[in-house]
C-alpha cells in the first residue's frame, strides 16, 4: 500500500516569514498598544517620577524593537519606540541634573 502523502510538501509560509499569519497579526497589536506606552512612558519620565517612568519606558521601547524585528511587522512604530527611549534617557539625565543642583545648593546653604 502507497502512502498517499508521500512526495507531499506543504506550502511555504506567506511573505517568507516562518510565524503564521495569527500570531504576526497579534504581535502587531502589541506592538502598537507598547510603542504608544513608551512614547508616553517617555514624555512621564521628564515631568514626574523620572526613574519609575524611564524604566518603563526603555523597557517597553526594547520589547517592540525586539518584536518589530523579530515578527517584521509593523515597522512604522520603530520611530516611535525609539523616542521613548530617548526620553527615558532625557528624563533620567535631567533627573540626575536636578538631584546634583539640588545637592550643590543644599551644600552651599540655599535652601
């Protein structure tokens, strides 16, 4: 008895990409709902809670880059995940900027 499967290949996967088409369409949603999170978590960093709000924000921002460049989706929001970061670096940096004056001042006798 043949095996009727035999020679049968099944299809490559869509846009040469090795996820199904499922799982590509969910990690596009995290990466919207995680870019718009770091942008935010960014602009937060600068104003209030600098070192809560950075980390959140550098961390969100890693996990989409990751994502956009492993899942090849949603490639728009790199920009913008990238601009958490660079806010969550500008908020830590003006943080430190503010504890350091703040300090001098303390040391120099202003209150």
């Amino acid at each position: 008895m043949q095996n009727p499967n035999e020679g049968w290949t099944p299809p490559p996967p869509p846009d040469d990409s090795i996820f199904s088409a499922g799982t590509r369409d969910f990690y596009a949603a995290e990466i919207r709902n995680g870019s718009t999170k770091a942008l935010i978590f960014g602009f937060l960093s600068i104003f209030c809670c600098p070192p809560i709000f950075a980390y959140m924000a550098y961390t969100t921002a890693q996990e989409v880059l990751t994502n956009i460049d492993l899942y090849q989706v949603e490639e728009g929001r790199r920009g913008l995940a990238q601009a958490g970061k660079v806010l969550a670096i500008v908020g830590v940096v003006l943080w430190v900027l503010g504890v350091i004056a703040r300090l001098s001042g303390l040391a120099a006798g202003i209150s």
